[in-house]
C-alpha cells in the first residue's frame, strides 16, 4: 500500500492515540510530549482537564471507526470524528520536503491533533478503504491498526502480537 509520507504519519498518530493507555491522569502530557514533532514550535503542549477530556474522545472516535464492522457504520463514525477537526490546510517545507500540514499553524494544540488525526484517517479510508482499519486478533490484545500490506491480510497489531498468537497456537496443537 503507498500514500504519502504526512498522510501515512498522520493516519499513524491516530492509531498511537487511540491505542494510548489513558487510565494515567497525565497521559495526554505524555502523549503530547512524546509527538511533539507534530506540533508547531512553540505551541504550549499543555491541555485543560476539558481538553484532555476531548483528546480522549478523539482517540475514543479512532477507535470506533477502527472497530465498524459496515461501510455505513465507517462512515457515520469517521464523519462524527471528522465534525471536530478545524481543517484549514497549507503547504510548508520545514523539514525539506513540500508537503501539507492540515491544521492552521498557530492553532492551539488540541486542534491541531484532533484535525491532523481526523484528517489521516480520513484519507487512509476514503483511498485505501475502510477495511485497511483493523483491531488485533492476538489474545488480550486489542489495539488498532491500519493494514499496509499489499493483500490486506493483516491480523495483529505488531509483529510481537503475531509471534505470540503463533506460539500459543503451537503449543496449542502440541497439547492436543
């Protein structure tokens, strides 16, 4: 599967974030912290009780469209998603390359992640289909993820999840 570069990194910030444990009360610091390539320099990372409140709906919202099981239910949740992004797109070469960043670059954070997220995931599904969503097959595991494989036969989140599936499998057989 090929899409550009910040569409693919874009999509990606959006399984991270939903696949971010946010049972911690900092997690959004952390979450933020830990991306803050993302970010325009200079934006204050730090968000309000209310807007850590909302980043955890959007991560929440990624996982929704991740888990539809119908087009119909992908499109519902991925527009629900999509009314929370502030869209205003522009071109910049900051790091060397020409490429579009979707969130205008003095918003504050929240919009910045929750429009870049929405963004993504949007592209990945209007272009490579909603099926290339997927949530880990691997026992106690139920992170997303977005399938790039060429058949689109991905079954787990990590090729750890995989690994560990096989063996159980394994032994499983063994016991038998």
């Amino acid at each position: 599967m090929d899409y550009d570069t910040y569409g693919s990194t874009a999509v990606e910030l959006a399984i991270e974030l939903a696949n971010t444990d946010r049972t911690d009360p900092e997690w959004a610091r952390t979450f933020l912290a830990s991306h803050d390539d993302w970010f325009t320099p200079g934006t204050p990372l730090e968000l309000s009780p209310g807007e850590t409140h909302k980043a955890g709906a959007t991560a929440e919202l990624v996982r929704a469209v991740a888990l539809a099981q119908t087009q119909d239910d992908v499109l519902n949740r991925l527009n629900e998603l999509l009314t929370l992004a502030r869209p205003r797109p522009y071109a910049t070469d900051h790091d060397g390359e020409l490429h579009l960043h979707y969130a205008r670059p003095d918003a504050p954070v929240l919009e910045q992640l929750t429009t870049t997220v929405a963004m993504g995931l949007s592209q990945v599904v209007a272009q490579q289909g909603w099926q290339r969503l997927g949530v880990c097959s691997a026992e106690g595991c139920d992170d997303v993820y977005v399938d790039t494989s060429r058949n689109a036969s991905r079954r787990y989140c990590s090729n750890t999840c995989a690994s560990r599936s096989t063996v159980a499998a394994y032994r499983a057989r063994q016991k038998a």
